[in-house]
C-alpha cells in the first residue's frame, strides 16, 4: 500500500514554515493519541503516521532529501540517501515548550540551558520613631542580617582543594523532564535543588552553602511626613539570588510610637485642650503645644466643652504633595476639685447668681431640659 504524502498527512503546504508544521503536528498527536483513544487501532495508526510525518519535515536534511525524491529519499532501503540519524523529537518534544512552561518553566534535563536562577528573596525591617521624627524627617542607620560569600571556599561551597562537580541526575541543567502519557513536564531537579552542581566535599565553615550569615549596617532616610505603616524600599539589600540571580529588597516598615499630646488622622493632628471653668466662661488667651514650638491663641468668652478650635499649618507635611495639614485643639472644661470652704462658699454664690437671671445663664441647660418636658408629655 502506498504511502500518503508527509504534508497531506499533516494539512501543510509543500512550503509550510516549521512552527506551521509544529502547530499541525500538535493538533492532529491530541486528537489521535491513544491515551485519548483506548482501544482504537485506526486512531493508533493515524498516530504513528503523524508522528513520522511530523519526524521528517522537521529535520531539515530529511525534509530536503523527501521534497526532492518522495518516499523513496528517506527510504533508508532505497539506497538514495535515506536512514539519516536521530529525528527531531517525538510527541514529547513538541509539547515540551508549552507544559513546561505551565509546570514550572525554565530549561533544562533533555532540553540544554543551564540551571535555573532565581531571585533573592525580599527582607522587612520594623522600624520604630516618635511622630517628631516621623514629621520632621531623619537620617538613622539599622543593622540587618545579611548574606556574604564564604571567605574560606570564596562562595563555591566546597572544601578548599575540591570542587562541585556536574549533577548526573539533570547534566548540570538544573531540570529534570518527566514523561506521563502526552504530558512531558520539567521541573527542579531533586538531587542538586536546580544548582546543576553536586559538591562531594562541603566546605566546613559555610556547610556548602558558599554564603555566611552576617549583619551589615545600611543608612536609611526616612522623609518628613512619612506616616504609620508606610514602607521604604532598600534596593538590592535583600537576600542574594541563587545561582548568579539578583538580590532582593530591603523594605523598611515604619511604626509610629504613641504620643503623649496629639492623635495623628492622616496630615492633621488632635489633641484635647483642658481649661479652667473660669477660662471658660470668662475666655481670655492661651497657649498650646505644636510639633514646631507653643502658639497662643484667645478662647472666646462662654466656651463650652467639646468645641473645636482648628490651627490652620500646624500639622504634618504630606510626604508626596507636600501640602501641610491643620492641628485640633479639642476643648474640656475642667471641674474643679479639692476646694477650700472660701472657694465652696464663693461657688454657692455664684450658682445663687446666675440661678436668679434664668436661662440667659445657660442656654444649654434650657434648652435641654425644655426637650425633656416635651419627651415626657
């Protein structure tokens, strides 16, 4: 029986490019694998015929020697130059750039490439500052652990005199491809942990590590305005990578101690402003604190507790605009407590007083009681 032509088999043209073959060749091995097809003998041979198809056309000497003679060119019977060496891989070859991409990615096991390089992981550093500190900004310096090449084996992580030698699980790849079915997998090989190397004989001071545990001493800025929770990144200061692999990052994470005065909300500051019952009543000027020095300001007469006075600019700068936020000062009238009898006697009178002219004396008082009547009516 006649063979069928490579490119019928496979639904090209004669002048299909490569990756139009490979495209073809993947979908035709998905619809006629026997894993998808138990059983089926016509499925199974149409399988081997696109496998042989797919075989020939992407070897370039065989595609040119078939495109010249046919059958017979490749026919390594036919004395015309046929029975050429290793084809271009079979099912699993061809599906091995997309699973292995989704199963872990990176080359190696049968694919070449080398071992795999990864990135060094990222660090965090609390820091913890006053909220002066956090407004005004400052330069400190911290003290984290760091990882340093071995002095003893200068980072190769063998004992000085010996060297690692080549993985013979992966070929030094640092990958290992596995085989199930249609799926052809890699993934980090299990005996070198993706390093491609195997060192027999560990340096004693590193453990075969190649890196020490130190502490290293960084400067770090941290900007005025800069607000609880915030981060700043150290570049580069992190972990180092792994097998040649850039370092990570230091982050910085910025923890604002409780102040005695003020409440932070964002740029503005709070803070509760007691005052005398008779700075109260009377008003008159005082004198309250900032983060920049002590401002004066007059409380009107008849204050009450709870009223809010807002100091426009003596807030926190915001650390990205710029713009500076306001301070609240937050009234509480003070009661006055441990009195002399002459203070008592004076405070009767004084109730006696303002008790005798009504409700222009407390306004509030009249107004609530007046909502009490009503609820109880």
């Amino acid at each position: 029986m006649a063979k069928r032509d490579f490119y019928e088999i496979l639904g090209v043209a004669k002048g299909a490019s490569e990756d139009e073959i490979k495209k073809s060749y993947r979908k035709l091995a998905m619809k006629y694998h026997p894993d998808r097809n138990p059983d089926n003998k016509e499925a199974e041979e149409k399988f081997k015929e696109v496998k042989e198809a797919y075989e020939m056309l992407t070897n370039p000497e065989k595609r040119e020697a078939y495109d010249r003679f046919g059958h017979a060119g490749v026919d390594p019977n036919s004395g015309m130059g046929g029975g050429f060496g290793g084809g271009a891989g079979g099912f699993g070859d061809a599906f091995g750039d997309i699973f292995g991409d989704i199963f872990g990615g990176g080359r190696g096991g049968r694919g070449g490439g080398g071992p795999q390089v990864y990135r060094g992981a990222d660090l965090r550093y609390n820091l913890e500052i006053t909220l002066e500190q956090a407004a005004h900004g400052f330069d400190t310096t911290i003290r984290v652990p760091s990882w340093d090449k071995c002095d003893t084996c200068h980072g190769s992580g063998a004992k000085p005199g010996t060297q690692p030698v080549t993985c013979t699980t992966c070929a030094g790849h640092g990958q290992v491809r596995m085989q199930q079915g249609f799926f052809s997998i890699q993934q980090t090989c299990p005996k070198c942990h993706g390093s491609g190397k195997i060192i027999p004989e560990p340096c004693a001071a590193c453990g075969g590590a190649g890196r020490i545990k130190r502490n290293k001493t960084l400067e770090v800025k941290i900007p005025a305005g800069i607000d609880n929770g915030m981060r700043i990144r150290s570049s580069g200061n992190g972990e180092p990578g792994t097998n040649g692999g850039p370092p990570g990052d230091l982050y910085v994470e910025i923890h604002i101690k409780q102040h005695a005065v003020f409440q932070r909300e964002g740029d503005d500051l709070h803070c509760e402003m007691p005052i005398s019952f008779s700075k109260a009543a009377l008003g008159g000027e005082i004198e309250v604190p900032t983060l920049t020095g002590k401002v004066s300001f007059t409380v009107p007469e008849g204050t009450q507790t709870g009223k809010t006075f807002r100091l426009k600019g003596k807030g926190i700068k915001n650390v990205r605009s710029g713009y500076t936020g306001d301070l609240f000062c937050h009234v509480a009238v003070e009661t006055p407590v441990k009195l002399t009898d002459k203070q008592k006697d004076l405070l009767r009178e004084f109730d006696r007083l303002t008790s005798e002219g009504g409700s222009k004396h407390s306004p509030q008082s009249k107004g609530w009681m007046d909502k009490v009547k009503d609820f109880f009516e």
